[in-house]
C-alpha cells in the first residue's frame, strides 16, 4: 500500500485486507478509512460488481458495531443497489432498521431474503423473524403462517417455537401457548431470556 506500485484494482484488495485485519485487532476507525480508499479505488476504475458490493457490506458492518447506524444502512442501500441479488445485505440492513424500532422497513427487507429461496431451511429463522415483526406491528395473525413455515423448516428452532407461543398468546390460545414455551425451553433453555431482550430492541 506504501508503495503504491500496484494496479488500482489490486491496491483495492489490499485496502481491503488491511481493513480485516484492523476490524480484527479491534481498530474501527482505521478499518472504515481502509473500506473508504478501496471503495474510492474501485469507483475510480469503474468497476461495479460483487467485489464492490462486498466491500461496502463490510463497511456496514464496521459503522454499525460503531454505533453509527445511518452510515451502515446507507452502505448496506449501496451493497444492495450494485448487487441486488445478493441476500445479505437485505438481511443485515433489515437487523438495523429493527434495531432502530422501524418495523415496517425490516419487515420489508426480511421479506426481501424470504423471497430469495422461500423454500429453503436457511430461511426459517427469517421467517420467525418476520412472523415477530408482525406480532410486533400489532398483525399476530398475519405472523402465524410465518411461524409455522419456519417450524416446518426447523422443527428444532427454539426462537421459532417461542415465538410462536407469543403469537398464540396474543390470540388468546393459552395451552397452545404454554405447550410451545415449553417445546422451546426443552430445546434451548436461554431462549427466554433471548427473545426477552430481543424484544426490548427497538422499543423506546
């Protein structure tokens, strides 16, 4: 990098590498301004593909560990626009808008990876997700299909158990309820405690 010999493209992966390396040793700031030359590099060479998606997605991810959630979702909006078939970004873009208590945008984004593979188990907890965002929004009705599809899925998914448990909860099915906590804590005994805590995020 000192040097400066190399192609812009290949002082990009560089940029790139050192950028990891900072995000390992716990250097956020030095990390984002590795992620920033490279994706200047890159813009310069008009290159607009995957490798910049990429880069930017792990930008995101440096701003939102830093707490700077807008910068990360505008990165993310950016990985999504180069590649926009790529699920990930759509997935953690859609973590942070729940983590800000905006329901509705991470229920679009979590639909957005369902829609990828619909059918595929790597998708139940996404399902679970989307089916406790609707409870969330006030629509546990809406959000029972979902859970039973990510049941389906992954039978043994405590979160999609509890989850489900809530949303028969709010339907007022006490035993169907009380049946799925304890399907749940048999699986993962924590599971309370996590969905607890998952359930204050985004709250005022």
């Amino acid at each position: 990098i000192d040097a400066k010999s190399e192609p812009p493209l290949r002082l990009a992966q560089a940029y790139n590498l050192r950028a990891v390396v900072h995000q390992r040793m716990s250097q956020p700031d030095k990390a984002i301004g590795d992620f920033s030359q490279a994706i200047q590099l890159m813009n310069d060479a008009a290159k607009s593909d995957w490798e910049l998606a990429f880069t930017y997605f792990m930008r995101a991810n440096t701003y939102r560990a830093k707490g700077d959630l807008d910068k990360a979702i505008a990165d993310h909006s950016e990985s999504i626009r180069i590649a926009p078939d790529w699920d990930k970004s759509y997935n953690d873009r859609g973590a942070i808008y729940f983590q800000k208590g905006e329901l509705s945008r991470a229920l679009d984004d979590i639909s957005k990876v369902i829609s990828f593979r619909p059918d595929s188990p790597r998708v139940a907890d996404a399902y679970a997700i989307r089916a406790m965002l609707q409870h969330r929004l006030g629509r546990p009705t809406e959000g029972l299909p979902d859970a039973d599809r990510a049941i389906a899925l992954n039978a043994r998914s405590a979160m999609a158990l509890y989850i489900r448990a809530r949303i028969y909860e709010a339907l007022g099915r006490a035993e169907d309820a009380a049946a799925g906590v304890r399907a749940a804590l048999e699986i993962d005994p924590r599971i309370r405690e996590q969905m607890n805590a998952m359930e204050r995020v985004g709250r005022p």
